[in-house]
C-alpha cells in the first residue's frame, strides 16, 4: 500500500512531465524514452531535473516507463524551431 506522500510525489511528477511535454511541444502519446531524448538534447540541466524528480516519484515509475533497465525505444522526434 502507498502511502499519501507517495501518491502525492507521483502525482507532482506526473504534473511537472506534462509541463514539459506542453512547453517542447510534443503529442501526449510521446514514449518514456523519446520524451528523456528530445529533454537531453534540449538541456542538460532540465534532463537532469527530470531525472531527479522521476526517481523521487519512486523507481517503480522508472521501470514501468521505459527507463532504470527497461528497454529503450527508439523514436525519432523532430522539434520545429
């Protein structure tokens, strides 16, 4: 059982993971995998962020996303600028 401040980090995650989503214009359907792409090769330092807060969001969301040993999918993304 999960207790409320879990519940509450995924929550914040899964919040701040459609923010990001939004501002690099992506589709809502983007994969784990492509989406950590396109944010590593935007910025070092948001790929980092989200990183963090993903694993504060519990490893299990990690593992069930694609990411903490799954295996990637390769998805290309192309971004307008």
């Amino acid at each position: 059982m999960h207790d409320a401040a879990e519940v509450y980090d995924v929550f914040k995650f899964r919040r701040f993971r459609l923010n990001v989503i939004g501002f690099l214009k992506l589709p809502l359907s983007v994969s784990e995998s492509a989406l950590r792409e396109v944010i590593k090769e935007s910025s070092t330092h948001l790929f980092v962020n989200y990183m963090s807060r993903a694993e504060r969001a519990g490893a299990g969301y990690l593992a069930r996303t694609g990411g903490a040993g799954a295996p990637a999918m390769k998805t290309e993304i192309r971004i307008a600028c």
